[in-house]
C-alpha cells in the first residue's frame, strides 16, 4: 500500500495545528511548528497574512485531513472506515474515531511502546507485538475488550523494548486499556469512548464533508 514518506512537519504545518507525527521533538524549539507557524510552499509566509475567511468547504476538508494524518490512514481506508461508522449505531463521527482509536498501532503507540503512530506502526509490520498470544503484523488490526496485546518473547531481549521497560512505569495511557509494565503487556478493558479521545477534533466537520 502506498504511504506518504515526505517530511511530516510539513502536515502539521499545513493544518496549523501540531499533529504529533514526530513523537517527542514535537514537544521541543526544534518542532517546525514553533519555529515556522506559517503554511509550507512558496506563498506559506503571504498566506499567514490574509484575512480571509475560509468556505464550510475548506473547514470540513482540512478537519478531514487532521484526522487522516493524525493516524495514518490513507484516502482509501479512511473511507472505508467512515462507511462503517455510518452502518453502526450511534453517532457517525465518534464512532469514527473509536474505530480509529482501536486500530493496533494506535493502542500500541496509547500504552507508550513508541513515541509516534508511525513508530508503533512499524514496530507491529515487523512482528514485535502479540495479540493473545499470536503474532500480527497488521497495524490496521482492531483489538477488542479482553485482547492481551504484548511485546513478543523474542523481541524482549532487544535493547529497545528493554530501555522502554524502564519509562513504562510512568507511562499514563486511557481508561480503557490497563497496562503492565513489568511484563510489557496490556488488556484492553472496553471500548474506548470518545470522552478518552484527547484529541483536538471536531468529527462533525469530517460528517458534513462526506455527506455533501
């Protein structure tokens, strides 16, 4: 599957907002956002400069885009994802970005495994990870409550997972997942609700853009 592979301060940038692809320098002076607070391109500078307001159009398209970078998800899936928040019961948008929150690498990035989603994905691609005690290597896997997500036996000697052990501790991950940092394990204890979603988007807007 296609993925973008650009420089991903470029996203957050673009959207004005930080998005947190870059894990921890997202929270340093060397973040681009804190150091160019203006669009990328040739005309980023003049465009933080206009007044104008921008269409419902715009408004719906770039939360749409927030959401999609913020987890990874392509055009493709995305939609995908979006039609099966429609067929669920309850509202569209939150049940959107539950289905998005359940996803493997999310949880894993969640339980503080990795410092980015991009991370966690590539660390579940390469079998790292266990889920009830089989090894999945598809990121886009949607746990469930009771699942037992774990680091794999063989990738526990390595010097990665063993410098993690030593920060879980302090890690805070939502109500819905329980951790265990002295096994690098966890339990998924229920579905997450939107209420543990901390992130900053409004899912009506991204509603509004595929029902136009």
């Amino acid at each position: 599957m296609a993925r973008y592979t650009g420089p991903v301060c470029k996203l957050c940038r673009r959207e004005g907002q930080k998005l947190y692809l870059k894990g921890t320098r997202c929270y340093t002076p060397k973040c681009a956002l804190e150091r160019r607070d203006y669009p990328p391109g040739e005309h980023g500078i003049t465009a933080r400069f206009r007044r104008q307001r921008p269409s419902d159009y715009a408004l719906q398209l770039r939360e749409k885009q927030k959401v999609r970078r913020i987890y990874g998800v392509l055009e493709r899936q995305f939609r995908r994802y979006f039609r099966e928040a429609e067929r669920m019961p309850g509202l569209t948008g939150e049940n959107l970005l539950i289905l998005l929150e359940r996803r493997l690498d999310n949880v894993v990035y969640r339980l503080g495994f990795a410092d980015s989603r991009a991370q966690a994905r590539q660390l579940v691609q390469h079998g790292h990870f266990t889920v009830n005690g089989r090894r999945v290597t598809i990121p886009s896997m949607l746990v469930r409550p009771n699942d037992v997500i774990a680091v794999r036996e063989g990738s526990r000697k390595r010097t990665y997972f063993k410098e993690r052990a030593q920060v879980l501790d302090a890690q805070k991950v939502p109500e819905w997942l329980q951790l265990d940092p002295e096994n690098l394990s966890a339990r998924v204890l229920a579905m997450p609700r939107r209420e543990d979603i901390d992130i900053p988007i409004n899912e009506q807007l991204v509603v509004e853009f595929y029902s136009r």
